[in-house]
C-alpha cells in the first residue's frame, strides 16, 4: 500500500473548507476531552492500572520474536489456527484463501483490516463484505475511510449520518432522530449477521500464555460477529501480543476508559473456536459458536520497529485514540491528516511504520510539537518527540 | 497550505546566509540594549536567542505566505509545486511591523528592569545575542542544527557565561533540554528570567495595577520545562487575579504558531479556539511567549487585551 503526502494536504485544505466536517470535528472532541478528563479525575485507580500497562507492553516489546513464538503455540492448543503475515498483502492472501468467493462477510471494526486493506480485497474477490460497527458502516457507505480509531464517522454530524444510512441501505426513516437511524442499522445488520459465513475481528490485546483474544466494545456487534458465523479470523498485529491474560484484559480496560467509554459494556475473551463434550466427553467443535478460530498475525513493519531504539516506543499504542481527541491539528484535519488507515499523532507513525517513513514525514511537519499528544498518552509514548524524528527523516530525503 | 518541504528549504537557505530563518539585519536583534550599555560579558548572561525580536520579522513573513496560501492557482488552492522557489528567497522582502518592533523593545527593557529590580545583574552579549537555531530543530534540519548550536554555544562561552537567563519557552527549552543532546561537552545552566524572579522572591507590588486575568501557559514551559507555578506566582505577588481557561497548566492549548509558516490558515484557525477560550475568562489575556502574544493578537478583537507578562509586573496598565 502506499500513500501521497501532497494528495493528504489537499484533502487537508479542502476539509479546513468544510464546515459541516470542522463543527462535528470539534463537537467530538470537546466532548470526549471533558469526558476523559472527568472519568481520570474521578477514577485515579485507572492511572495505576495505565502504569501496569505501561510496564506489561514495555515487557512485550523487548520480547516480541519470543512472545509470537509462544502466542503461536498457545494459538495451537486452544485448537485456533496461527498464521503470520509479514506484510500486508500476505495477510489478505491468507484471508482470501480462507474465505474464497461468494460469501457474506461480517466484519468487526479493525484498524488493521483497514491497514491491510481487507474489505476491498474481499469484495473483488465476489464476497458481500459488511462492517457492522455503526461508525465504521458509516464509513463503508460514504466511501471514506476511519477519521478516528475509535470512532470512525467522528466527522459525521446526525444529518449527515442519518442520510446515508437512509439512502444507501434503503430503508426508510420516518425522522431523522439517531435512535430511529440505529434501530433501523440494527435490524439491517442482524439480517446479514445470521445468514454470514464468516466474521472477521481485529483484536485490543493477544495473551501469549493462552492464545485468548480481548475484545473490548460497547456495541455487541464484535460478540455476534465472532459468535454467530462458523468460521471466525481475528486479524492480530503483532503489538497487541502481551504475555499474560490478566495483562491483555488490562489493555481492554485502559483502552476503554481513554477512549472514554469506561465501564466498557462488554470485553470479549475468545480463547479457540466453541465446542462442546456433553456428550460421552466427545469434543466436538462449533458448538453454537465459530467451528473454526483463523488468527492471522501481522508484522507488516513492527517487528523492524521493535528493533529501533525510537519506533519501538510506539508498539505500546493501545489504540485508545486519546491523543487525536487532544490535538489541535487532528481537531481541524482528522485523520486526513494520515496515511491510508491510521491518522493524527499515533496514526502518523503507525503509518511510517506500515507503508512509508518519508511520505509520512512530510506530513509529521503539521505537527506543532505541542506535546499534547505525549501528555495525554496513557501508555508514554513520546509522540511529539517520534513526529520531530519523522520530520528529520523527510528533511533528510529531499 | 505550503509545500513543506519548499518551506524547509527556504529556512536553510537563509540560515546558511543570513544565520537566521529569514533576512533579518544582525543589529536587529541588539539594538534595544544599545541604551542601556550593559555589561557585555560575565558568569550570568541574558540571552535572548531572538526570539523576541524575530516576532516582527515572522508577522510579515506569514503574511506574505498567507497571501500565497490563499491565492488560486490552476484551479486548486495547493502551493505546492514550486511557487517558493520561483518566488525566490529574493522576493520574500521582509519588512519587520513597527508597531510590533516597538512592543517587543519594551518587553525586553522591562526584562532588564525587572532582573535588576530583585537583585540579578546581567551582561548581555550584543552581537552574540545570535538565534538559537529552534526552528532548525523543529523542523529535524538536526546536522544544520547542530553546527548551529556548537557556534551559539562557543559565542556564550567566550563571553564568559556560567549561567544563561533566557526571556521565552522556546529558547528556555532549546538552551536547557536539547543542546545538551547535540553540544559536546555542554556546561551551561539556563534558567527562564521568570523562574529566577519567582525562586529569588521578588515581589512586584503594582498597586492598583491589580485585575483580572486569565494565563496561556505556552506549551514548552508548561509541558517540557515544568515553568508552571511561576508565572502565577508572580502575577498574583504583584496583585492580579490569575484566572485558569479551561484547558491550562500542564493541559494548556497551542497557541498555532509553530504551523504559521506552513500554514497560516490552520494556526489561525487553531489560534481562534485558544484565544475563544481564553477570553471567557477575562478580557485581559497575558502571554509568555512572543509567538503565542503574536498569534493571539493577531485573532483578538478590539475589546480584548492581549499582554507580555513582562509588561504587567512592570506596571505597564493593561
């Protein structure tokens, strides 16, 4: 995959146009700062466990080539089926091949589905491929791409939201009120999650010691796309390993309460396909759940990363999107100002570490170095500090 | 929007030539002390880094670029593809705004008023008083800016400098946190002019100088050089009110400069938020910072005063 830094500041200049897009822009975040700020105020135990956290990534990061090694025969024994990818072309030729042609597709929303650029591979393979994260089947419908980790339609307003939902899934709204626009996506949805063939999930954290999966939502899609169709791929970049179960849910936790969702209403731990043995103790798999568990681990560019006394800061990211909410740039440009997945402080390295240090280095010059993004971090990574880099690199190139 | 890499190659070329991102004549940055006939060297020297006296300069400069950024060419509002350079580094005449010119004297003669005041006698190194290479670092030009920072560094030591007071964030965290990095056998002690006030005790009492006010923290004093309580210190000792925006101290909003030359349009844009913010608080906003005074000045309305801290605790009503 690749990207244009020069084609990113002109989306860059027509969004400072766009009224619609600055005013939901800055709604989003003034919401989710106060938000944030008063859960953190009220919950000082959620710095403490942020502190473990830290601590629990740093581990992985030093141990990375021996945490997938053990992830993979952890994977094995709860009977799911490892893969590694070591770009992104790999991962969707694995997938391909798992899924074939001709299917419904169910996704999850996954940051690195977007990275490898999943749904449309899968669709020009002839499958129908939906994304039933409301946020993200926004997205699907205007044609874009995710404009924040955790909220990808950050950049919709009602209106705007409510209209592509009633014109492109053709059904018929009565009003324009959201909770009719999400009744309407639920029943929509449910209709294609039953009848899928496959479901596909990114992953907030992997435990190495047992191969489970931590998924942390407030939606319940991530459950029923996971659970309902016979065949489940879970999409794991390899950053998200972390040694322990306990470890992975703690990531789940900060993730949420950062993202500002805390209580999240639901975490996942999906530890192999479903089974049952009630009868005469015969395993037998695909019980009411996935028959088969496909997790595919993708490098694409971070075990590199993890070798650079800079960039392997980074591998702590635990996706929270926090620092976007907090920067005065992304407040104005979203992820536009980005690469072809990931946006804003954290996407933008994201992006020199996936596709391409120097393009992204010419965009990292939008950063004021305000540190911002560094302050509000919960896992302290230097962003500011590893932007500033980015740009020596692209000051270097020309 | 600038080509950035157009723009980098614009503050090399005049930093090669000029020691300075952009034309700017050397007495520039001297001439205000040229009166008051300070020592020119000694252990404890004042060192701008010209941050201050740039301001002027840089105002132009965005202005000009603004008028770029916002020009129509071939259909698309993008001026990346070569306009920089067929303008010329030639073309790009940089007036310093008076006004402006006479502010920044002001603030920093109140600087020296004030050392003086609590009892710190400084010596200023007139043609040494050289640019601090900061944007040459921001913008990761590091090999430029390193034999940038060796020339700075050897210039303050012949001057006989143990210790260097700096008047704004950036050079503060310039001199302090990153030359060390890039400076061989660095030994300078830099201490902001606003820590050495608050630490040493002074109290400015202004009377019935005293008012509400509302503080920008600028980022790099709040965020990378812990100059926090400071600033509120010595604002409240002289009799103000200190109010807090919604976003301060160690959360503190940016003020858009650092952008300003890449895109103006954005950092006015960002320099809207802050300054709306701010004055919901109090109509007199204090700064510390010559960029963020410039880029909030330049979005406030009338009816709103934006102000040096130098200028309040020296008694200069708002």
């Amino acid at each position: 995959m690749t990207f244009n830094s020069l084609q990113a500041y002109q989306e860059i200049w027509d969004a400072l146009s766009d009224s619609e897009f600055q005013e939901a822009l800055r709604r989003a975040s003034t919401t989710s700062q106060v938000k944030v700020e008063e859960l953190l105020a009220e919950r000082r135990d959620l710095l403490e466990l942020c502190r473990e956290v830290v601590e629990a990534k740093k581990r992985s990061v030093d141990l990375l080539g021996e945490l997938v090694e053990r992830a993979y025969r952890s994977l094995e024994a709860v009977k799911a089926k490892p893969y590694y990818a070591e770009e992104a072309e790999e991962a969707r030729r694995i997938i391909g091949s798992i899924v074939g042609s001709g299917k419904l597709v169910v996704m999850a929303k996954s940051m690195a589905a977007m990275e490898v650029g999943l749904r449309g591979y899968l669709e020009s393979l002839g499958n129908e491929v939906w994304e039933t994260d409301l946020g993200e089947l926004l997205v699907q419908l205007e044609g874009s791409r995710p404009m924040h980790t955790i909220t990808p339609a950050a950049h919709m307003t009602r209106l705007k939201a409510v209209k592509l939902i009633s014109e492109k899934l053709g059904v018929k709204l009565k009003s324009d009120s959201v909770e009719e626009a999400v009744k309407a996506v639920r029943e929509f949805l449910r209709g294609k999650i039953v009848k899928a063939d496959v479901g596909v999930s990114g992953a907030n954290a992997l435990a190495a010691d047992t191969g489970a999966i931590v998924l942390v939502e407030n939606e319940s899609n991530i459950r029923l796309v996971t659970s309902t169709p016979p065949i489940h791929i879970a999409l794991v970049p390899i950053d998200k390993i972390v040694p322990t179960l306990l470890d992975a849910v703690k990531v789940a936790m900060v993730q949420a309460a950062y993202a500002g969702l805390y209580p999240p209403t639901y975490i996942n731990i999906i530890a192999g396909p479903s089974s049952t043995a009630d009868i005469e103790r015969v395993r037998v798999y695909g019980a009411q759940g996935p028959r088969e568990l496909h997790v595919v681990l993708l490098d694409n560019g971070r075990m590199k990363a993890s070798k650079d006394t800079l960039l392997k800061e980074q591998l702590r990211c635990i996706r929270c999107g926090r620092c976007q909410y907090e920067c005065p740039v992304w407040v104005h440009t979203a992820n536009k100002w980005g690469g072809p997945a990931y946006g804003g402080p954290m996407g933008l390295i994201w992006t020199a570490i996936t596709v391409d240090p120097i393009e992204t280095g010419k965009l990292a010059y939008l950063c004021l170095g305000c540190g911002r993004c560094d302050a509000s971090c919960p896992v302290e990574i230097p962003l500011s500090t590893i932007l500033r880099h980015l740009k020596s690199v692209a000051s270097r190139s020309s | 929007m600038l080509n950035p890499i157009e723009v980098v190659k614009l503050v090399e070329d005049n930093m090669r030539r000029y020691g300075f991102p952009f034309p700017v004549p050397r007495e520039a940055v001297y001439s205000w002390a040229k009166p008051l006939k300070l020592p020119e060297r000694g252990p404890v020297i004042l060192y701008t880094g010209a941050l201050y006296q740039l301001t002027p300069y840089i105002a132009s400069v965005v202005e000009q670029l603004s008028t770029i950024e916002g020009s129509r060419v071939s259909g698309i509002a993008l001026k990346l593809s070569g306009i920089l350079s067929s303008l010329g580094v030639s073309r790009l005449v940089v007036r310093p705004k008076s006004d402006m010119v006479s502010v920044v004297e002001r603030i920093l003669k109140s600087i020296v008023g004030l050392l003086e005041r609590s009892g710190v006698k400084v010596a200023y190194p007139y043609e040494d008083d050289m640019y601090s290479g900061v944007l040459l670092y921001d913008l990761g030009l590091d090999e430029l800016f390193k034999g940038h920072a060796v020339k700075v560094y050897k210039a303050l030591k012949s001057r006989g400098a143990e210790l260097i007071v700096t008047v704004d964030p950036h050079t503060t965290h310039i001199m302090r946190s990153v030359y060390p990095r890039y400076v061989d056998g660095y030994d300078l002690k830099v201490k902001s002019y606003l820590e050495i006030l608050a630490e040493g005790g002074a109290e400015f009492k202004q009377g019935s100088i005293g008012g509400r006010v509302v503080i920008h923290d600028p980022c790099l004093y709040a965020r990378f050089e812990n100059v926090v309580e400071h600033p509120r210190k010595l604002l409240s000792t002289a009799g103000f009110e200190v109010l807090e925006p919604r976003r301060s101290r160690k959360m503190t909003y940016c003020c858009g400069g650092p952008i300003e030359g890449l895109t103006p349009r954005m950092a006015k844009m960002i320099a809207k938020t802050r300054f709306e913010e701010l004055r919901e608080k109090s109509k007199t906003i204090v700064t510390l910072c010559p960029i963020c005074y410039t880029n909030l000045k330049a979005v406030a309305e009338d009816d709103v005063d934006v102000v040096d801290i130098a200028l309040l605790l020296s008694g200069v009503k708002p």
